[in-house]
C-alpha cells in the first residue's frame, strides 16, 4: 500500500509575519512527536511504502504528502484539528482513507467521526497492522485493547527524524531528537489528558541502546524528552544516561515535578548533560505536591518555588515553567501578583502563562460542561492560548484579559528580553528566549485586540459571558482566514464541535 503520515504542528495558512516564520521552522518544527513516527516505522517494516510529512504552518500541509495515498494517518492537537478536517475531506474525495489519532481524536472522538473514517483513541504496533490490513470497517472509533510497551528505536526511526527536525536531511544547532522513557502520569490533574493514565517505563534496555546508537552517529544532537513526567523512576533512567561515557552524552531536554528532585538528583541531571528543564508549577492556589512544596500556597508556595528555581539555576542551563491562571480556585488579583513577582525574582526561568482549557476526557471537561460553563459555538481552532473557551467561575472576560494583558506586556518587553539575555550564559538558549517573545509579542497583540472588542462589541461580551452562543464575526473571519481553501470543505455552518457523547469503541 502507499501510506501517508501525516502530524500537523500548526492549524493556520494565512501567511505569518517574518517573527512568526521563524517561530514555526526553527520552533514548532521541533515539536515533532514519537507516535506519528512510529506509525510511519511499523508501516515501512509492514512491506508498505510510506510518506512521513509534518506541517509547521508554512505552505499547504497536502503539499508534503503525494498524491494517491491509498490511506493517510493524520495526528493533530484539538488547534488545528479543522485543518485535519479539512485535508481528511480531500483525501476522501481522492478514495484515500482517512484515520485521525493524537490528542485530539483522544479528547473529541464523536467530532472526529463526522470527517474521519477511522478515529483512534489508543494504538500499538498490532492495530496498526489491523488498520492496514483492512480489519475495521468506518466509520469506527478503535482502540488498542493493550497498554503500549514498545516503541521503534532511534535506529528504525531515523529516515522520519531527519525529515522532520533535521535541515535538509542533517541535524543544525536547533534540532532535536525526539524520545520517551516513558508513558502515562503518577499525578490525577483534573486538567490533564493523562489524568487517569498509569504511569509505566519503556524498556531501559531500549533507552540505552538508543543513547548509544544516538552518541555513534549524531553526535551532540540534543534529545527533547516527551515523557509527561521525566524521572518518576529517577534512578533507573539516570543510570541508563550515566552509562554512555561523559564525552558521548548528548544534551537532553526534560518536563519535570519539582517535587522528585533534590540536590543529588540535580547534579546528576547536570552530570548527565540535562540542558533544559520545564516544570508545571500550574497554579498558585492547587497542585502543590508536584511543585515540591507540600500544601503551601500562594505566597508560602511562591518561596519554596523561587528558591528550588535558585537552585535548579546551579546546573541546568535554560529553565521554564508552566502556569495556568484563571482556574476556579482563583480570584483576585493575587494569582496575576504572585506570577508577576515570580518573574521579577526569576529573571532567569521563562514563564509560559497558559489560559483554563478544557480538553475532552478530562475531569475538568466533565465539570465544565455539566456546568454549561464551555462555549460550545467556539471552534476547535481557538482551543489555543491566547484564546478563552470557557467560561471563568471568577473572573468576568474583560478583567480577565486586562489582567493578562498587563502580565504579557511585562513578559514581551524589550527591558524584560535584555534582563532575561543577561542572565543567562546559554547561547541557545538566548535564542530560545527570542523567539518566545516574538511569540509574546503576538499574543499580546491579540490580547489586547480582545479587550477591546470586550469594551466595545456587545455581542463579543455575550458570547464571553455565556448570554449567546451566536459565533461573533471575530471568530468567524479568524476561522475562515487560517483555514484558507480549506474552508470550503470545513465551512463555518460546521465549526460547532461535537463536545457530548460516548462513542462505541471497537478493539
């Protein structure tokens, strides 16, 4: 069979400005995930012939695959899910078939059966082989009935990394290899898609072999660890890492609690060549058992959090973190307050400041709808910050995004950038902090065009609050422009989601 392979990284194609264009090649190219390369991998090792393409919002994403596809796999998050849509629809206009996986098809499975033949909530090297082989008849939400306990090596992924982080089939100063240690999550966080995902490692056999196969032929090519929670298991994948000679050891990047880390682990993390690290401190007012800080909040949680960063500081070059604010146990000013002087404290660590989402399959989802609290008109393509799609318990939308708008203009300032550069000795990573306050600088924008369609549009205010779910013509002229000619196969009068139902699952 001819196969397509297909991750969408970005949902728009309107042109980008030149801020945006590098933000996406030398970025968001680099978001490239394991799954999609894998499928890619088990399909070739079928006998088949396959075409692994990602889309990074630059060109028509139909353009990185050929024509006459005899089926197309398409992974997306829920942001670009109506360009999937979209491409699902041509395809099927050409007799391909059409499967959606990722997060997307995970969180709104029954919207996805509207455009795909196939959607899949979990996969393995078997089902594939079943979806190949012509097993399931669309349309069909499948699922692997077995927990995932390999994946392709380093090795057997090669010809799809090179296509999508490397330049022109070689690896340059911002590429990296993408790698799990591990699946699933020990934390329940109501906003998380692996809230109810156990957490179990992959082979550290297959981890060493890899760390080996990677110091042997791509030399110092960075490693961008997917893991949704590095280090659970913390001695066991150290001494995976610690087993490659210290000349040998590639830099690595990592999500990480703060809570599994204390001054010995640190050192080793440094000794092992950790280059960056992005922990999820989330909010102020809850989730304090993964930021290491026992059940202390706000101010007592923001002195135990600046002094683990101080700390973490010593041996790990580029330094994030996570917040989410606007959640239902925020008020006031104090979660905006907190996360301002965190900044001014913590120059050094970029603060990536996320918007409430509600992700299907979610406890927060479950909470939000029976609540009526989602904006069901809004399309999926806003389901990215600096959007707001639900609605806040308290926080009315324009104090909300004042509130935002200020912490944002402190984050995308020249000052801020300068203060932040020289802080730091990391040459990549000055260039990282760039590019994210090009992207600051972009939302803010938007932001601050939200707030005044809040103070000035009536019906924009409405839609906010929850008093219409009529689709303001904001959004309306977004959607159309980002999905280009693609509108025509996803048009408006569809862009409602499907946000309720429970689908029969075939395994």
């Amino acid at each position: 069979m001819k196969i397509g392979i297909l991750e969408l990284l970005a949902g728009r194609l309107n042109p980008v400005s030149p801020g945006q264009y590098l933000d996406h090649f030398f970025a968001r190219k680099q978001y490239a995930s394991v799954m999609p390369q894998a499928i890619s991998a088990w399909c070739r090792q079928m006998g088949h012939v396959t075409f692994y393409a990602t889309y990074y919002g630059l060109g028509d994403p139909k353009n990185r695959l050929p024509p006459d596809l005899d089926l197309v796999f398409i992974c997306t998050h829920s942001f670009s899910a109506p360009l999937a849509y979209g491409l699902a629809r041509a395809y099927q206009r050409e007799g391909t078939l059409t499967v959606i996986g990722g997060p997307h098809a995970k969180s709104y499975p029954q919207d996805c059966l509207r455009y795909f033949d196939l959607v899949v909530l979990e996969c393995d090297q078997t089902l594939i082989a079943d979806i190949v082989g012509g097993q399931f008849d669309p349309p069909a939400v499948i699922s692997s009935p077995r927990p995932l306990a390999e994946l392709p090596s380093i090795a057997e992924r090669l010809p799809e990394i090179r296509t999508a982080t490397f330049l022109k089939g070689k690896p340059f100063p911002g590429s990296f290899i993408p790698l799990l240690t591990s699946l699933g999550c020990p934390y329940t966080c109501d906003f998380c898609s692996d809230w109810n995902s156990p957490y179990r490692s992959l082979s550290p056999h297959r981890l060493k072999a890899d760390l080996q196969f990677i110091a042997q032929n791509l030399p110092g090519v960075k490693l961008a660890i997917f893991d949704p929670n590095f280090g659970v298991r913390f001695d066991e994948v150290m001494g995976v890492f610690e087993s490659i000679p210290p000349n040998r050891r590639s830099p690595y990047v990592i999500e990480s609690s703060l809570s599994l880390l204390n001054p010995e682990r640190i050192k080793r993390l440094h000794r092992t060549r950790c280059a960056a690290m992005m922990p999820g401190v989330e909010s102020w007012s809850a989730y304090s058992h993964k930021a290491g800080v026992g059940r202390a909040i706000l101010w007592r949680k923001l002195e135990g959090v600046v002094e683990q960063f101080y700390l973490l500081k010593d041996y790990i070059p580029y330094l994030g973190v996570n917040f989410i604010l606007g959640l239902d146990l925020d008020a006031g000013d104090e979660p905006f307050e907190l996360t301002r002087e965190f900044m001014y404290r913590t120059p050094f660590v970029w603060p990536s400041i996320n918007i409430p989402m509600a992700f299907g399959g979610t406890p927060l989802f479950d909470t939000l709808l029976a609540g009526g609290r989602i904006l069901n008109a809004m399309p999926f393509t806003f389901y990215t910050i600096p959007y707001l799609t639900v609605i806040l318990k308290n926080y009315d939308p324009l104090t909300y995004f004042q509130k935002m708008v200020d912490l944002y203009a402190l984050l995308a300032s020249p000052g801020w950038l300068t203060q932040r550069l020289a802080s730091m000795s990391y040459g990549l990573g000055k260039a990282v902090h760039c590019l994210r306050t090009l992207a600051a600088r972009s939302r803010l924008q938007l932001m601050r065009t939200m707030v005044e369609q809040l103070q000035t549009d009536a019906h924009f205010y409405a839609f906010h609050a929850g008093q219409t779910d009529v689709l303001p013509h904001f959004y309306a002229v977004i959607y159309t422009r980002q999905l280009g000619p693609y509108i025509e196969l996803v048009p408006l009068a569809e862009s409602r989601p499907v946000l309720d139902g429970t689908p029969e699952i075939l395994m």
